[in-house]
C-alpha cells in the first residue's frame, strides 16, 4: 500500500513540474511571463462566468 501511495506521489510531483515548465519556459522574460499570467488569469475569469451561466441554463431547463 504504501508502494502506491509513494509512486502515485512521485508521478504526480512530476506531472506537475512539467506542467509549470510548459506554461513559463526558460527562455521566457518578465513581460512575457506577465502576458501568459494574464492570459491565464483572463481564461479563468470568463470559464468562472461561463459555469454561472450553465449553472443558470440547468435550472431554467430544469424547472420550467
């Protein structure tokens, strides 16, 4: 059990360094890092408006 436990840990650490190497390579400045943090952060605000307003259509279809 613990085997799993430690392997599922080491795979997740790992997922996630090449998650964060993905979205800032090495070769990326301030500016460019300050964009992509934008970017992001923009994605987030319209996917958050976005489920308000799936969250409304479900219960508009839901109850009539």
């Amino acid at each position: 059990m613990a085997f799993v436990a430690v392997g599922l840990v080491v795979v997740g650490v790992a997922a996630r360094r090449r998650t964060v190497a993905g979205e800032h390579p090495v070769t990326e400045d301030a500016e460019e890092r300050a964009r992509t943090e934008q970017e992001f952060a923009e994605a987030e605000a319209y996917e958050a408006k976005w489920r308000e307003k799936d969250i409304e259509r479900y219960r508009q279809e839901r109850l009539p």
